[in-house]
C-alpha cells in the first residue's frame, strides 16, 4: 500500500487525504469541481500551518506532505491506485456511479472503500466484478484530529480486505473497530437520533440553540453540542444519513425533521456554507446564535 487515491475533496476528502499524506503515502486527491479543489488545497496547508505553529509538526514534515498529494479533475489520475477511497455527497446514485467507474478502470487487486456514513457497502459492492475488495472506510470529522475509522464488512468483504484495512488505518495512528452492513452503521444510528431530536426540540420551542448545546455539553460531558456537532457535519449530511437510515430500518423515528429539512432547502448547510444553527461569517465566526432561533 503506497498509492492512495481520494474521490471527492470536500470536507472529509480533504482531511483524508492530509492524513494519509502526513504518513508518507503517495496521495491523489481527485474532484470533478475545481473549486472544491482549490478550497482543499487552502484547508490542508492552513492545517498543517497549524500544526507546525503547534509543533506538532516540523516545517519538514510540512513539505513534504504537501508534495505527497496531487490534486486532480482528471479521473485518469487515479487509476494506478492500491486503495480508492471514495468519499462524495453522499447519495447512492452518484457513488454506485463511481464504483462502477473505478472497478472497471483500476487493477484488479486495488480495495475500493467508501467513506459513507450510512449507505449500504453490500449494495456498493454489487456494482462492481471485485465483491471481495470493497469495504467501508469510515472516517470521522475532522479526520486528522479523531481516533476512530469505523471498519464496515459488506456481506461479501474478504477477511484479507478486512485485516489490510485494519492495518493501514493503525499505520495512520487510527484507532479501527469492525460493524457489520447495517443502515448507518454504528456511529450513525445513534448520533443521527439525537441530531434529528435536538433539532426537533428547538422547532418545539423546548430551548434556545445555546441552551440546547449547553445542556448536552455541560449535562452529558458532550465535547459539542448536538446542534454545532450538525453544523460542523454538514446539515445536507445529516439530513441524507437520516434518510437512508429511514428508508432502510423504516422507523419514524429517523425522518429527518422537517426544520433540518427546510433548512437545507434554504441552502443553510452549516459550517460549510456559512450558516446553519449557528453563524459562521468570518467577523462573528461561530460565537453569534443566529438570531432565528435564540
Ligand atoms: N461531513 C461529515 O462530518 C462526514 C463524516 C463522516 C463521513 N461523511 C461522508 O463522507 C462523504 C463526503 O461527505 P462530505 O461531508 O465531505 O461532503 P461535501 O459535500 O463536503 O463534499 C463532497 C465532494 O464530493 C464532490 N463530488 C460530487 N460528485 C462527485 C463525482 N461524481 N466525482 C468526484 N467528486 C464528486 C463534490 O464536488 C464535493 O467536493 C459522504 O458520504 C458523507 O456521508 C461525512
């Protein structure tokens, strides 16, 4: 393993990508948006700034993780790849779309992983002619920064599959654990819950957005609240993790609710587009509840 590639360089991709690339492998970081491109590129030098601000890392480790990653709008970039870690919106459409692009181009022992949060790897892997290679990757956000890569087995997923995965992400200083195919998997099936009931709650009028968030912080000894945790996600995520989860376990209790909903509709996805719960313009930054739901 030495060849990385990396399928979308929106929030997670890009931290992926700076994680493999701090661990010395060859990385190519592939998006058919050049914008989205041109943003990773900024996030992953601004972090590594950080991080050598912090000394944590050295001007050297710096550089040379930035000539690990190539960024590219060419898929031919990331054909000769030993993993493929796809990680874009997360909708089955477009990512059946890319496997199929991926299994057809790439060697037959390249592993294909998917970085989803809840869409079925079993169904994923159907699409391709190489069952036995593909496997959930599932990092968590901010990818540099947390421990845990939720491993997912598709029903056809081979124990060698498994146990090169588990290795590469301890290489990666990652703390790996195993769950099988299930609709949001583990992580998702219980944070997704309390996301959508935060949400629900505010609608009801029960607390204000801080209160919300204090209550879960200081209360249950959360690090976020479950509101900033969503903004930081990106509510469109949520709100398409909740979906999948509801279309597959057919509960009521995973249906998106419906100001998450009108949210997104609205374009107010969070961090990412600038406001979400919170607001995140550059003067006020993340300080400012917006003013709706105080
Ligand atoms: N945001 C989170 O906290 C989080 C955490 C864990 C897992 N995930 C999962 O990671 C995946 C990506 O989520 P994200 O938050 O980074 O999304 P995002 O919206 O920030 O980025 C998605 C990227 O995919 C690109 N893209 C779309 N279609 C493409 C295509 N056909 N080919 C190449 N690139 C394409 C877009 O241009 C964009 O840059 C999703 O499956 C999501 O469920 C997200």
């Amino acid at each position: 393993m030495k060849q990385i590639s990396v399928i979308g360089s929106g929030t997670m991709g890009n931290g992926i990508a700076q994680t493999f690339a701090l661990y010395d492998f060859n990385v190519t970081l592939f998006d058919i948006s050049t914008e989205s491109l041109e943003n990773a590129k900024k996030n992953i030098n601004r972090n590594l700034q950080r991080m050598v601000n912090r000394e944590t890392i050295s001007e050297e480790d710096l550089e040379n993780t930035c000539r690990n990653i190539l960024y590219s709008d060419n898929f031919n970039s990331v054909i000769n790849s030993d993993l493929v870690i796809e990680a874009v919106t997360e909708n089955i459409e477009i990512k059946k779309s890319i496997f199929k692009d991926i299994d057809s181009k790439c060697p037959k022992n390249t592993i294909i992983a998917s970085n989803t949060s809840s869409i079925s790897i079993t169904k994923l892997a159907e699409i391709t002619k190489r069952k036995d290679k593909v496997i959930g990757m599932h990092f968590m956000n901010p990818v540099p920064i947390m421990k845990l890569v939720e491993v997912i087995n598709s029903k056809y997923t081979s124990k060698e599959t498994t146990e090169t995965i588990l290795n590469l992400s301890k290489k990666l200083n990652k703390i790996p654990l195993t769950v099988n195919d299930y609709p949001g998997f583990i992580s998702n099936r219980i944070l997704m819950p309390m996301i959508n009931e935060a949400i629900e709650s505010l609608e009801q009028g029960v607390a204000n957005v801080k209160n919300i968030d204090g209550i879960m912080k200081l209360g249950m000894g959360h690090p976020m609240g479950p509101l900033q945790l969503a903004d930081l996600i990106g509510l469109d995520v949520c709100k398409s993790i909740l979906e999948v989860m509801f279309d597959g376990l057919n509960k009521e209790k995973y249906k998106p609710n419906n100001l998450l909903v009108e949210l997104v509709n609205d374009g107010k996805l969070g961090v990412k587009s600038g406001e979400g719960f919170y607001d995140y313009s550059d003067s006020k930054k993340a300080e400012y509840v917006s003013k709706r739901f105080s």
